[in-house]
C-alpha cells in the first residue's frame, strides 16, 4: 500500500536528462539507448565531440547519427559548442531548426566552456567579452546557454580543482547582469557557492545538479578513479546545500546528470594498458561518472536516501519542463520501491555495460568497449516497473 | 666550473630519510635495496605493517629481516606503532636497544596513526588522553613521537581529506604543551598551515616533508593514481608555504620521504584485475608515492627547480641528524649535475621496478611484484655519482 511517507511505487511524468554525454560512434550506439533505459523521455545532448560541435550542420548530422540508435520514445535534443566559428547567423539558423516529430527546437542552447577543463575542451574560450554579440543573438531568440561553471586551475590565485566552481560565480552573475532576458543553466553545481548564487539570480537562471553529486564528496574520488569527474565532489557541507535546494524543490534546480560513458581502459588504466611506454605510466584516468541506464531508478534511491522522494518529479521532470519550455511530453514512467533484503538482480546496477567492437577501436586493437557504470554491483532502491 | 649558483656537482652528507614505508617479505626485498641506491644513509622504517608493531620484540625482529636485504651503507632504525598494549615498560625496553653496529638506539621513536586514514591504520589511535602515560615515559627517555597529523574525515565538521591536517594541528598544540620535552614530529606537512603551527612550536617539534609534496597539487592526484597519497596534496599556496620553508632551511623541517611501495597491480587496478566482481569494480587505489630509489636525485631535482639547491644538505641531512641527535654517519654521496639536452639514459626514471616473484603473491596468482615510481619516465635533474 503505497502512502505519502513511504510510497512503493511512484509514477512520473516523462523525465527528462538536461546534460549527457553520448559520444560517437560505436560508443554512442552502446549508450545511446541507455538514456531510454534509465527512464528518460528526452536528453540533451553535449556537443564535446571530436570534433565538437561548433555549427547547426554538425549539430544536426550528430543528431541524425544518434537517433539511428534510439527509438521514438526518446527525443534529444541539441546545444552547439561556443567557439569563434559561432555567428549571429547561426544562432538564428539554430533557433530554426524543428524536430520532426515535436515540432520542437532541435537545438535549444549553446555551451560554454572554459578551456581546458574537462574532456574535449582544449577548444573552450578563454573570455566571455568576445561572445557577447553571440549572446545577444541568443537572447532575441531565447536560445539557452549552458555554462560549464570552472575556471582553469591558476597559481598566481591559488585556483585548484576545489575551488575552480565558486571562482567561476563572477562570470555567471556578470553574465546575467548583462543579459537579464538570457537564459542561462549553470551546468553540474558541485558547491554552496553555486547554489547560492543561481539562487540570487533571476527567473532566467537555472542550475543542473547531477545524482553522482549527492552522494560524492571528494574523499569518494581519492584515489577512486571510476568516482573522479569534473566539477569535482567537494565537501559535505557542499553536498549538504545540494541536497537542500533537491529537497526544497526549488523551481530552478533539475537533473542534468553528466553522464559521461569512458571506456574502462580510460578510466582504469592498467600497468598493462601501458605497457611499457615510460610516459604513458603517469597518464591519468578520464573525468567522468557513467548514470544514463540507470538514471531514473539512481535519483529515485538517492532522493529516498536523504529524505526528498516527495521532490523526484520537480528534480527530474517538472522543473526542467518549465525552464526549457517543454511542452507535449507525455510518457509516464513508474518506480517499483525494491526490498532491500530480496535480493532481487534487477535492481543490482551492472559490473559494466559491454558492446563487442567490430571496427579497430585504437592502436590497431580489437576489442569490446566496456563502460563502469556508477553504483557498479550495488543493489538500486527504487527499479523502473 | 661549479660556482655557487649553479654548480655541476654537489656533495651531500650523510643524507637521512625520516620517514620510509618498505613493507614485508617480497615487496622488502624489492625496495629494502632502494635505501642505499637513493642515496641514503639512514632511514627511519614506519610500522603499519601487517600486522603493526606493537611491541619491541616484533620491531627488532622487523629490522633484522630488512637488514637481510641491505648493506651495511645503510642503518635501519625503527619506531614502534602506538596502541593500547604500549606499555611505560616497553617504551625503556625501546629506549635500551642498541644498533649492533653504531651503537645507537634502534627503536627511537612511536608512531601515532588516527583510525582509518592510511594504509593499515586500522588500528590507529582515537583520543591522545589515553597516550599520556606512555608519552611521559618517552618524555623521560627521549623518544620522538612520530605523527600522522590527520583526523578522520567527518561529515559535522565538514572535514574531508582537504582539511583533515589542517584540523589535526590544535591535537600537536595540546601535546606540545602538555609534554614541552618531548620530541615530537608533525609527519609529511602538507599545508601552510601545518608549517605555521610547527613554526610556533618549540625546538622540540619539527616536521617532515616529502618530495613529493614540493611539487604535487590537488589538480595533480585527480584522476592520477600515482600522485595520490594520504595526506593528500593540497593547494598551490600550500606548496608554496612547504618549498618557502625548504628554501629558508629551517632547521626544524627536514625530509621524510614516506616512500610508499604499492604493487602496481593496486595503485593502477583495471578492469582485467577486477575480473568479474561486482563489489570489486568500485574499489579503489592504494594512497601512496614511490621515491625510495631516486630519492636524493629527486631531491636535488625539485629544490633546484625552486632556486633552493643550497638548501640541499640541511633538508636531507642537516636539520635531521641535529633533531635525532644522529652522530657517526660519515658517508658522502656526490650528486652531478644532468644535462637536461643530453638524453643521459641514468637520469630517465625506470617505468617500474620488478621482482620475480618465488611464491604465490595472493589469490594463487603467480606473478612479478611490480613498482611504479614517481617520476616514471621522467628525466632527473641531479645523479648519483
């Protein structure tokens, strides 16, 4: 019997993935449908690609190639990569572009980001000055931006990883004290800092949140290189301001979940991985924790776990809608609250998810592409009916 | 022509490290040999083996295996882990030992672990107060009380591995004050704020500091298993307060290398390693640098990088053969100068050491123990002669 309190299964309405990460290629057709698997109804899709994605026509041919994979119960959705290239014209030609089914812009935003921060962004921008015409263009059109919050780690101001995020705070509020009608997200907050700022600004100002954040501090990503993402997990107390503003319900706060696939060799490199090429033994392990097939069930349990099970429809759909102005999505979704003694191997999140590679991956090497997925080998709270 | 800013060769007396991790069994006999080839004459050997040293009889048994696998270039001294079966008679049983060859004590000092931060520290201490008695007893024999200066990561607090030092340091003040005599040093500092709080303190408290601490951030250990190390690095301006402190030769800060051999097989775990366990795919790697075998070279390598090379002797020798009250170490190691255009094959730092394993490792497995240091691949500055 399900009850206000402590219900056994929830109902919601089409949930939609503010932020993934899907690739190309074979990786893309291996995690692709997984955005439909964990529960989502349309997903916006990052445009660092290789090359990114810095025009209408790419944005669209990457589109195109993705929905091979995917059937017609999920919609994605397009952002193209700030960059020089980017014209007035073709943000005017990107705020023209319809999907065939919705009716709907296929391509909603434009993404930012700083250089050198996270995968695929040695293209990033440096200032913000060069971009206003761009930006002013978006406003009339009322295209998104969506900002990658870091500046890049800097010495002379003892910037680091921890503290890239709250440095960025500056450009996001001299952003919309320039472009009040714009509107912005503030992608993947990791601190108070963040929360506190987006909630200072204006209606046009939102914020993503993603589920690994809940639950991460930096000491899940010390030493732990499937738990290592870019904003880094931070502190408790920034852990605990994220849980708040999921749980308040706060209207301009949702799911966007970074998911963001890397093949096992990139996330683990292994002594044998290497080789015996001297350099490459001090390579690093790729940022980016993997949601997209478990997405839905994952925030359901996380929200369960502090509380805010009552706020998963505003986290993971209402709030979004509303931002992003979408209408007509209709697909429900239902959660079954799982036991947690029963043991039951649907609700156990996989070791990876695998997809045997029939061209050469790299290197001449043949292989299967496996991705870790976030919660490997544990036991979900909540499954998709 | 070696002149004094910028000279070819340099000769180091009697370099001591204060602070070394060598293991047990294969992995010793692995990195024992290390002491010597970088460049030591001493070294102090830390007891969270398995299990830890508790008592004399287990130490001194402990330093006669190690001795197995070193020549007589190199003393051993050990230190005992601090735990409630420390008695004020174990402690004057420590204080007698007597090094067969120098006549010193071989046992100088107790190591004190909080709970759960390190390697093995499982058994770590949770409250000083109930340490008093046999720090008093050390106070009378002149035994150094060696700390791991970290507390526990803890959520009220919102202390995470960033912080831990730092909120570890009121727990130096109070036993500085309540044992003004005691020798007392502050392990591996990381942080301005660890060198102020030693600064303040006395001539009986002084501080170690690694190598590898003059030149890794956090930026350097995210998603970089061989960088991460507990405590971890922390922030540009906290590297900066170590290499000032270096740079000035204070004469209560010195080197403690906390060279830490891990088989690579758990500093770089991969998805091969990890087979088809569920559980096993979140876990993570082991914290710990490797530099015992280029370790003087390292040295000489990063204090030059920081303009700091005339502070070589009293960071490797001087400062702690004073605090120690080491006499009689008469070798010399000479340093020279590389040519960083010359490719010199000697100052390449090995991918990895190896040793062919004779017995089963673990798991029935068969295999090599394999060692990555830091600087993998890297050229070295400086050379052993």
């Amino acid at each position: 019997m399900a009850t206000k309190s402590s219900p056994q299964s929830i109902e919601v309405h089409a949930p939609v993935d503010m932020h993934v990460h899907v690739r190309q290629g074979e990786m893309a057709s291996l995690v692709v449908p997984h955005v439909e698997q964990g529960g989502m109804t349309l997903a916006y899709v990052m445009p660092n690609t290789v090359p990114p994605l810095t025009s209408v026509d790419q944005c669209l041919a990457y589109l195109d190639e993705l929905e091979k994979y995917t059937s017609s119960n999920v919609e994605l959705v397009g952002t193209l990569y700030l960059h020089p290239s980017l014209t007035r014209e073709e943000i005017a030609k990107a705020a023209a572009t319809k999907h065939p089914r919705s009716g709907r812009r296929r391509i909603m935003g434009v993404k930012s980001y700083p250089r050198g921060v996270t995968t695929n962004s040695e293209g990033g921008i440096e200032s913000y000055e060069a971009y206003y015409e761009v930006f002013d263009e978006m406003q009339k059109h009322d295209m998104v931006l969506n900002l990658h919050g870091e500046v890049p780690s800097n010495e002379e101001n003892n910037i680091t990883v921890m503290t890239a995020e709250a440095a960025f705070l500056q450009h996001l509020h001299s952003l919309h004290a320039r472009f009040p009608n714009l509107r912005i997200v503030l992608e993947h907050a990791t601190t108070e800092a963040a929360v506190e700022a987006v909630k200072k600004c204006g209606e046009t100002v939102a914020c993503t949140i993603t589920p690994h954040h809940l639950e991460l501090i930096v000491d899940d990503w010390a030493g732990k290189p499937l738990h290592f993402c870019k904003p880094v997990a931070k502190t408790y107390n920034d852990r605990k301001a994220l849980r708040k503003v999921i749980a308040e319900g706060h209207a301009r706060f949702f799911l966007g979940s970074d998911s963001a696939p890397h093949p096992v060799t990139s996330k683990l490199p292994s002594a044998s991985t290497h080789g015996s090429s001297h350099a490459a033994l001090n390579c690093g392990c790729a940022a980016g924790v993997y949601t997209s097939a478990i997405l839905l069930p994952l925030c359901a349990s996380l929200l369960d776990s502090f509380g805010a099970l009552d706020r998963l429809s505003s986290y993971v759909s209402d709030n979004a809608r509303r931002f992003y102005k979408f209408d007509g999505l209709n697909r429900k979704v239902t959660l079954h609250k799982v036991d947690s003694s029963s043991q039951d191997q649907r609700a156990i999140v996989p070791g990876s998810y695998t997809l045997d590679a029939h061209a050469q991956i790299k290197d001449g090497e043949k292989g299967k592409i496996q991705v870790v997925p976030f919660w490997s080998g544990k036991q979900l709270g909540w499954i998709i009916a």
